[in-house]
C-alpha cells in the first residue's frame, strides 16, 4: 500500500459547537485585497462635512453617516438596493458588519438616510471620489464622452395626464360655452352683455363661472328656452370650474418642457422604452439620464425630464463645470446631441466638440445623396453677394428675414430665398414640388457650425474620437442595467432619483477601480 492511502474515507473535523477563548477579530476574517476595503479606504479619505451638517443637535444619538453611506455603495455594488435587503445583509453578512463595526441599523434608517440626508450632499462626494480617481491618474475629467439613456421611473405605468389632452379638453368646454352663450343670446339677446366667452384668449375657472351665471340669469324667466339647454348648464355648473381648476394645477406640473407625467410620481415623463421584446419601444414613465465618462469611469451624471438628449447637453455639462470649477477641453457626443444651440454653447465655451448632426452619416452616403441632387446644401451660394442660384445657375431673390423661437427659448435667424421662371424648367420635377416659384428657407449660422462640426470629426482624431466614444460609454450603460440589473428606480421624485444615479455612478467607479 502506498504510503499516505488508506482504505477508509477520511474527513476533516467539524468544530461546529465547540465554544472560542475569545471571539475572532473580524478584520482578520476579510483579505487585505477584499473590494469592501477599497470602498472604505476610498469613503473614508472624502469630507463629509456637509452631510454631517443635516444633523441637528439634540435627542437620541444617531448612527454616523459615513458608515450609513460605506453601507449604501457597498450594497450598490452588491446590486443590493432595496432598504430592506439592506438590512439583512448588515445583519448576517460579514462584509457589512466589518463596515458597520456590528451596528445593525433598520430598514427605515437606511431609506431615511438615502432619501433625505444625501439630498444636498451626496455629489460633493461623488466628485471628490472622481478627483481621487483622477490623482491616480484613472480617468480625466477634461475629455468627456456624454451619452444618455432611459431608466423607468418607480410609477404607475396606466396612470398619466397628457398635455394635449389638457388642452383639447379646455379647447372643448371654451366651445361648448360659446354654443350656450350663442342660444342664449339667441332667445334673450337683450339680457347680455358684449362678453362673448369665443373672444376670451385664455379660459379660466372666473371666467366660465361668471359667463355661465350672466347665461343663467338670461335664461331664467324664459319659459321657453330648451330643457336640454337647461340641464347642461346646471352640468356646466357644476363640473367645469372644477375641472379647469385641476387642469390648471396639471399644467403647472408639466411645465414648459414636459409633454406628460405620471399621478403616482409628478417628476416622472413618459418616455419610449426599447425594452419590450419586439423592440418597437414601450411608453412608460422615466426619466432620461446622462452621464460624462472618461476610461469607462463616470466623472458626471444628471438626471432629466425630458424625452430627447438634445436638450440635456447644456444642463448636463454646466453641472460639470459648477462641480469641478473648470470646464472640459474636448465632448464627445452622437448626432442626438448635435443641434444648432448645441453647437453655439460649445464654441462659446470654447469647448472643442466631436459631436455629430442629424445629417452627418447620411452625408457620407453617397448613394442616398445622389437620390436627391438638388437639395438645398447642394445649390450654389455666393457669400460675398450672399445669393444662392437654382440648379440652372440663375440667381435667387433674397426675401428676407425672420426669427424663429424653439421650445428651449432659443433664437435662430432664417433667411427665405426664392428662384426664378420655375415654370416651363426642365429640372422643376427633380428640383420641388412647390406650386409657385421655389423658395428656400436657410439658417447660415447652422450651416457653418454643421461645415465646421464635419471638418472635424474627419480628421484623423474626429475618427478616432468617434470610434472610441462606441467603446467608453456605452458599456457603462450596458453594466449599470444588464450586469447589475438596475432597471427601475426605488425612490420616487427626481432628487430622490438623483441620489440612486450618484450611489450607482459611485459603485460603478468603486467597483471598476478594484477590477
């Protein structure tokens, strides 16, 4: 037999119920290279003096916030984020009693602590932890690759107000009370004043009681007027002040920039989602995030209400100067980003853009720009005469000019054009499809921010820039969602929801560190 074999099964002991001298150090238990030291080596070196302020004196003591925050990014890189999971683990869970140093706070504390002491004071944190991360020279806060995506909202999905349906529904009862005024004046003419409700320019709960008081009393020792008419006032009465009152209240809830929101969280836009199996997208209650990243590192992150990334660029990147007192030297962005008061912001800022437009890819297709040779980029201009000519090389007659206001506020200038002799031109079929005379409508200081944002993502970097963008954002988007399943918010309301992407953003950077 050889030496070391026996023919028995041998186990090792099991001590299961054999008591201790003395209680094993939990620090011991945990390998110096364990990600939960990093995450408190990197938490402790952050001042958290603001946060230390939402405390006020007084009462039973509380638990330190720096070990509630070491708590909430270890979870989030656990892909823990429900409060009450979270106390569980720091309960059993070895790794988050060596953190809380064997305190056992409740589910209630934690959500408290995430929902309204992180507020004000969670991205001051965020960006020392990136200003650490960068003296280690992990990632650069002046070249940025910005991107955005939709993550659903913690709402009712059925439950929603529209503001077209706001609207359409004040548009019908304004036309409703003109056809009771319109009777009524009809039948006791004499009874009313000149205040006809189809004059009034904004319909509100004053002005449709008192109309629908003067109509009352015009109709009221008329014997003959219509009981169906009757009736409906007495609805009128009844139903509309009210509703236009809530309507009211809605419409200050939607704001200027928004479309739609959610009953069960007002913050919440409705949003088209690509997740459903089909992939045609899905409406649902959301809020568009974006982030900033350099490395695959996340050096910013806002959270938005409205539904296009072309409108969160600005925001998006102040917040990064306010942060970091200093703004980027170059952003990378894809063509959803790339509009006119984009591009304008940028070159004022002197930011360096390598950001697409809308046109930029179907520009470099030559197939689909010879379909249609003579589109408005393709006639000749004089920028000395400031004349375009028509394709048969006759001149353009200059009509004017004119400001147009977009959503945001923002002013652009539009010039109008218009050809000659159209009629009887051999190339009018290929040319329009206007009536008259063509006209053109051209806004040239677009024109020359898209020739100089193309000149740019041509050369050697603009490629380069372009192709690494696909490989520095993206994935961050694709880790956060698909690898750690975050896919719904907990919190409702946006600055609770800014504090779920700033715990994320922070598990993301921790966790990408240790890797």
């Amino acid at each position: 037999m050889a030496r070391g074999k026996t023919l028995s099964v041998v186990f090792k002991s099991n001590f299961q119920n054999q008591g201790m001298l003395l209680p094993p150090d939990i620090n011991d238990l945990i390998p110096q290279n364990h990600p939960v030291r990093t995450v408190n080596d990197v938490l402790e070196r952050v001042d958290i003096s603001e946060l230390v302020r939402q405390y006020k004196p007084g009462g039973t003591s509380s638990y330190h916030p720096r070990m509630l925050l070491k708590i909430l990014v270890y979870a989030y890189i656990n892909n823990i984020y429900s409060s009450r999971k979270i106390e569980e683990a720091v309960s059993q869970h070895i790794h988050y009693m060596w953190l809380s140093g064997m305190s056992t706070p409740d589910h209630n504390t934690i959500n408290r602590f995430r929902g309204k002491r992180l507020q004000k004071s969670l991205q001051p944190i965020f960006t020392q932890v990136v200003l650490l991360l960068c003296e280690e020279g992990l990632l650069s806060i002046k070249d940025l690759y910005t991107d955005g995506t939709k993550i659903e909202a913690n709402a009712n999905r059925y439950t929603f107000v529209w503001g077209n349906a706001i609207k359409h529904n004040k548009e019908k009862i304004k036309q409703q009370l003109n056809e009771l005024w319109q009777y009524a004046q009809s039948v006791a003419a004499s009874e009313l004043d000149d205040t006809d409700p189809s004059g009034f320019d904004k319909i509100d709960k004053e002005k449709v009681s008192q109309t629908i008081e003067k109509i009352n009393e015009a109709l009221k020792g008329d014997k003959s007027a219509d009981k169906k008419i009757k009736q409906k006032l007495n609805y009128a009465k009844r139903h509309w002040p009210a509703a236009l009152e809530k309507y009211e209240q809605q419409e200050k809830i939607l704001g200027e920039q928004r479309s739609s929101y959610s009953k069960t969280d007002p913050d919440a836009t409705f949003m088209r989602m690509k997740e459903d199996h089909m992939k045609n997208g899905q409406l649902k209650p959301a809020y568009n995030v974006q982030i900033s990243t350099n490395n695959q590192f996340i050096a910013s992150y806002s959270v938005h209400q409205q539904t296009t990334d072309t409108n969160t660029l600005i925001t998006h990147l102040q917040d990064h100067i306010r942060q970091f007192h200093g703004k980027p030297n170059t952003v990378k962005a894809d063509a959803g980003y790339g509009s006119e008061q984009n591009y304008q912001w940028l070159e004022n800022k002197k930011i360096t853009a390598y950001v697409k437009h809308s046109q930029f890819d179907r520009d470099q297709n030559n197939l689909l720009r010879s379909k249609k040779p003579y589109t408005i980029d393709k006639l000749e201009y004089d920028p000395v005469k400031d004349r375009y000519y028509c394709p048969t090389g006759k001149p353009m007659k200059k009509l004017g000019s004119f400001t147009s206001t977009s959503r945001t506020g923002y002013e652009r200038t539009i010039t109008r054009y218009q050809a000659k002799n159209c009629e009887g031109c051999p190339l009018r079929s290929e040319c329009h499809q206007q009536k008259g005379n063509r006209i053109i409508e051209v806004n040239h200081n677009w024109n020359r921010l898209k020739q100089k944002a193309d000149k740019r993502l041509k050369t050697k970097r603009g490629i380069c820039k372009r192709k690494q963008r696909c490989f520095d954002t993206e994935p961050v988007f694709a880790n956060i969602k698909h690898n750690h399943h975050f896919k719904r918010f907990m919190l409702r309301g946006i600055d609770k929801v800014s504090i779920e992407m700033g715990l994320l953003a922070l598990a993301h950077n921790l966790r990408k560190k240790v890797a």
